[in-house]
C-alpha cells in the first residue's frame, strides 16, 4: 500500500513539533538561537553514540543526560541571585524526592493507580517537576533544573541503593534513551507546564483585578521565612518523604502479588470463572481466550471483574498487522506503515526472519518460580532470565539474530518501566522486527498448566496495553501470532489481556509483554513453553508468509 503524502506530512510535524518546543525551551533559557539549535542537535546526535560508563553501576548517554545536565548547571551558575540558585537547587532535590516516593507508593505496573494519579512513569518527573518549581518561584529556570535534576538524582539514589542490595546490582543508565529519554522530557516538560500556568494564573488574575476595578486587590502580604530555613526544612521535607516511602512502599503494593487474597478475578455474565491473575483488572480491559471469545470487562467489585461476552472473533491470519521493523524514537511508531502486498493486507517485513534481529529484555527482574527458584522473587537475574535465555538460544537455533538484554532494573517499583525504556531504546537502536519484555503471572498453578504437543508446560498470555498510540497496531500483531499458534500448538497461548497501561509499547507495531506461567508454575515448564514460542516465531516470520 503506497504511503498517503498526508501521513507522512503529519509524522514530520509531529516529530518536528517535539524538536521544536525544546528549541523554544532552549531558547528560554537565554541560550543564544544558534547555542540552543546546536545543543539540541547533540541531544538527538546523542541517542547514536555509546554511553559512557562513569562507574561499574552507573552509565551515561551525552544527548540524553550530559548536555541536558551540563545546560542545567549552567542555569544555576548563572543565575542573578542567590535565592533563585536555591530555588533551582532545592527544587530539584524535591522532585528527585517526589519521584520516588510516587515509584514507592503507586503500583508497580502503569494503569493501576487512583485514575487522576495514573500518569505514565515516563511523564511523572516533568510534571512533579513543573508544579515544584512554579511552587518555588515561578520561574522557567528552576523547572528546568528541577526536571533534569530531579530525574538525575532519582536515577542516582536508585543506583546506590541497589549496591547495598544482596545479589547483583545492575548498572543504571542515565539519559540512555537520548533526546527522548525521561531527562529532556522531564525538563523540557517541566518548562512547558511552568509557563502555561504561569501565564494562566496571570491572566486570571489581571481578569479578577480589572474586574473588581481596582489592581491590586485583596493582595495578601505573605510573611517570609527567616533566613536559612528554607533548605532546612526542604532537606528535612525531602528525608521525611523518603524514609516514609521505603517503609510504606513495600507494605502498600510491593509484596502481595504472590497471595491467593491479592488475585484478581474475571467472570462472565453467568458467573463463570475466566482468569485468575495478579495483574489488576480495570473496566474496559478486554481478554480473549484461548478459543477467541472476546470479553469486555463491564464492573469491576473489590477484586471479582465481571466481564460481556462481545462475541467470537475470526481467527487473525499472519499479514494483517503493519509490517516494518520496530524503528527508534518515542514518535517513530507513526512510520510502521506496511508495504503493498497485493490484497490490501500487510506482512512480515521483507526478508523475514533476516530482516532484524529480535530484541528480548525483562522489566520486573527479579521474577521466579517458586517451585523450581524456592521463592517468587530474586533480586537481580530472578527465574524469569532463565527462561528468556531459552527462548533466546532456540531463537538462535532457528536462525534468528536474538539480542538477549539481561539489564537490571530493579527494584520492582512504579519506575521500573522507566529505567527498562532506556534498554528499549539501546535495542531500537539495532533495528529489531519485534520487542518481546518476558515476565510471569501471579496465579494459581492450575491457572496456566496445560498439556501442549504432548508434554506438560505453562500457557502464555500476551499483553498488550491500550493506553499507547500503538495499540491497536500491536493488539493485531497478537491476534496473528496466537493463530500461528494455534495452528502449530494449540493450547500454548492462553489469550490476550488488552489492559489499562503503555508498557513502552508505543515504541513500535511489534512490542509485546509475555506471561510465561506465573509465579506457583516451575521454571522448566515456563521454559519448555518458550521453547514452542520461539517455533511459533519462526513460522510468522519465515519467507512468503505474507
């Protein structure tokens, strides 16, 4: 299918419009036009070049941590007053603060939060960062500072505690995902939020005052603090915040998953049970099971999800889905529009197999097995390594180039997605054909056991989330791979969960989350099924099956 002029248009000002309003950032900045232009040149220059390895646990990317770092510096360095580098400063110790509190005490998996706090982890610094240093100050510079800096900081802290962690620690890569790393954006972001509410405010206010017809009105004196209590009581707010986030953290969300009371479960209309996992179910997730009924959950009652039955879909053939390899960039999902088969459909990229290598990684580490790894979770490589690993060598086997990411993100907390985003980005950078983040379930062992080409394993479930531009895109490439599936071995998948989250999905029209088994299933059956799965890839992806 030929590329409509139109589209194209449409991604190049998009992608322009974020370059854009960081040049205007930038430019607000009081960097000359040409500084700010060359700056954000090495910004995006950056995401190409290797990272610089700073200590054994710590890396950092020049686009995505050092320029943006080195310009926050300068901001404060140049500041006219004294109070305005403090305010910088303290704001974005504040945001650093914040950021991790908000990891420590929302859930672990994006979506399933309080609805007015479930912000995407790649959004939350900028916006913490935006609204502290407008509390601050109302200035431009310290939302910067505060955005790049408290991301920094939040990374930082993040990589010291897990060095005093048992097991390994994993090193943490700052602004690894360039231009588009949750650094820029945190800053950038922060800036943008700072002047809209800013001239917001001023603006209602100059409306207020004329309307009263006098400016000026009901202006209140507002006492100041004496003298150096400001970093006191900031330094003393921040420790506050901290220490009470690692208590509560891990008594409100982190350890439960692996408790029968903690699952949740789907029921369709006549009471009959559905699923029983440990992810949370939403109103307005949909599930298709192994036999392609498609659920739509309607209400959701403690932690019972009643669900509609919507009907039976047909069974997805391979070249329905958008058809290019997963390319780099926040955006660049916009530019997966697929080649002209003949029939209107698309395929797997041309090449098959040989197109691209397959970028494997996983988000939650520390995931297991009890029965084969004693507990439900290690920290460092958990389990759920050892069965990407075989999906990974039988890959391999089959002739695949597999690039197989055991980077750590630890802890399991809310920011997890955001550190594994920047293994996302290293993998992008390889051109993958598709981006699989293996995890396992929490569920009854039951729940997945199935008997598949004679032996006994785990079922997969695919996940794919639906708060993500590319959503639907990836949900077609699910239905496709699941028909090879059942074609080949039915009975290895077990549906597809289309949930409340992003995953980094948005990335690409081939980025899937597996459920290999969950966490009461033993480690060799989870990787006997990763085993079939990899065969399952190889039928898609083989030449002429577009």
């Amino acid at each position: 299918m030929a590329v409509p002029l139109g589209f194209l248009i449409l991604t190049g000002v998009v992608l322009l419009a974020f370059l854009g309003v960081t040049h205007r950032v930038l430019d607000r900045m009081k960097l000359r036009p040409g500084t700010a232009l060359f700056l954000l040149g090495i910004m995006v220059a950056g995401f190409f070049m290797p990272e610089a390895r700073v200590t054994r646990g710590i890396s950092v990317d020049l686009g995505g941590a050092l320029v943006p770092l080195g310009i926050a510096i300068y901001l404060v360095g140049s500041a006219d007053q004294a109070a305005e580098r403090l305010r910088a400063t303290l704001a974005a110790f504040a945001t650093a603060a914040i950021v991790l509190v908000a990891d420590q005490l929302l859930p672990a998996e994006p979506g399933e939060a309080i609805p007015v706090l479930d912000l995407d982890p790649l959004w939350t610094p900028g916006i913490v960062a935006g609204v502290v240093a407008y509390l601050a100050g109302r200035s431009r510079r310290a939302a910067f500072v505060a955005g790049v800096g408290g991301v920094v900081l939040a990374d930082l802290f993040v990589a010291v505690t897990n060095a005093f962690r048992p097991g390994p620690s994993g090193a943490v890569a700052i602004g690894g995902a360039g231009a588009l790393d949750s650094v820029v954006i945190a800053g950038v972001l922060a800036v943008a939020l700072a002047e809209v509410v800013g001239e917001t405010r001023e603006a209602w206010t100059r409306l207020r005052r004329h309307r009263a017809g006098r400016a000026g009105a009901g202006r209140r004196r507002i006492r100041q603090l004496p003298a150096g209590a400001a970093p006191l009581l900031g330094l003393a707010a921040v420790t506050v915040l901290l220490a009470a986030a690692a208590w509560a953290g891990p008594r409100v969300w982190g350890t439960h998953e692996h408790l029968p009371a903690a699952y949740y479960r789907l029921v369709d209309e006549s009471g009959t049970v559905l699923l029983e996992t440990g992810r949370r179910i939403y109103v307005g997730d949909e599930w298709i099971d192994a036999d392609n009924v498609h659920y739509r959950v309607r209400q959701v009652r403690r932690r019972v999800a009643t669900a509609q039955t919507l009907g039976v879909l047909e069974a997805s053939p391979a070249g329905a889905s958008v058809g290019l390899t997963v390319r780099p960039g926040l955006f660049e999902w916009l530019l997966g529009v697929g080649r002209d088969t003949g029939d209107g459909t698309t395929g797997p990229p041309p090449g098959g197999k040989r197109a691209g290598p397959v970028g494997i990684y996983h988000t939650h580490n520390a995931e297991s097995y009890i029965p084969t790894d004693g507990t439900y979770s290690i920290n460092g490589r958990g389990g759920i390594h050892e069965v990407g690993w075989v999906l990974a060598r039988r890959l391999e086997e089959l002739d695949f180039q597999v690039i197989f990411s055991e980077a750590l993100h630890l802890p399991h907390d809310r920011g997890a997605y955001r550190r594994s985003r920047r293994t996302v980005a290293k993998l992008l950078r390889e051109r993958p054909i598709v981006l699989l983040d293996v995890h396992r379930d929490a569920a009854p062992p039951e729940f997945y056991a199935e008997r598949v080409a004679g032996q006994w394993m785990t079922q997969i479930r695919l996940v794919v989330g639906r708060q993500n531009p590319a959503g639907k895109t990836n949900l077609q490439f699910a239905r496709e791979l699941k028909a090879v599936a059942d074609e080949m071995y039915p009975g290895l998948i077990k549906g597809i969960w289309y949930g409340r989250g992003n995953y980094n999905q948005d990335v690409g029209p081939r980025a899937l989350l597996l459920e290999v088994g969950a966490h009461t299933n033993t480690r060799e059956s989870a990787q006997r099924a990763a085993g079939l799965f990899a065969e399952v890839l190889d039928r898609y992806f083989e030449p002429g099956q577009d």
